[in-house]
C-alpha cells in the first residue's frame, strides 16, 4: 500500500501535514516526516519557529477565513 501525504486545515490554527513528506525552512533545514507521523505548519505568520506552528496563533487573535 502506497502511503500519501495529507494536509488538514485547523479551524482558527495551523495545517496538520501527514506524512510522509519533507518540509524544508526557508534557511534550507529539511525535516523529514515520516509515514505515521504529523507536523503542524504556521497559517497565522506570527510563528517563532517559522514553517512550523508554536502555537501563537492561540493568543494573537488569529481567525480563519470562511
């Protein structure tokens, strides 16, 4: 069995990436995420530890679109 990458939107958070997939920073950094196994990437732009989610979007207001 083939296993595919997933991406699921989080109402007011971030996307939910499952692997597998690589996800690579802007500084070149490559996570490798394996089958089985989530990352979880920043929509709100005020991430720390940016492509990924820390979180923030909890306390700065963020709102998903409709």
């Amino acid at each position: 069995m083939v296993k595919i990458t997933k991406i699921t939107t989080i109402k007011d958070g971030p996307y939910q990436v499952d692997g597998p997939i690589t996800v690579e920073d802007a500084g070149g950094q490559a996570k490798e995420v394996p089958a089985g196994e989530s990352v979880w990437l920043c929509r709100c732009g005020a991430s720390k530890t940016k492509p990924f989610c820390d979180g923030t979007h909890k306390t700065n207001g963020f709102k998903s679109d409709k």
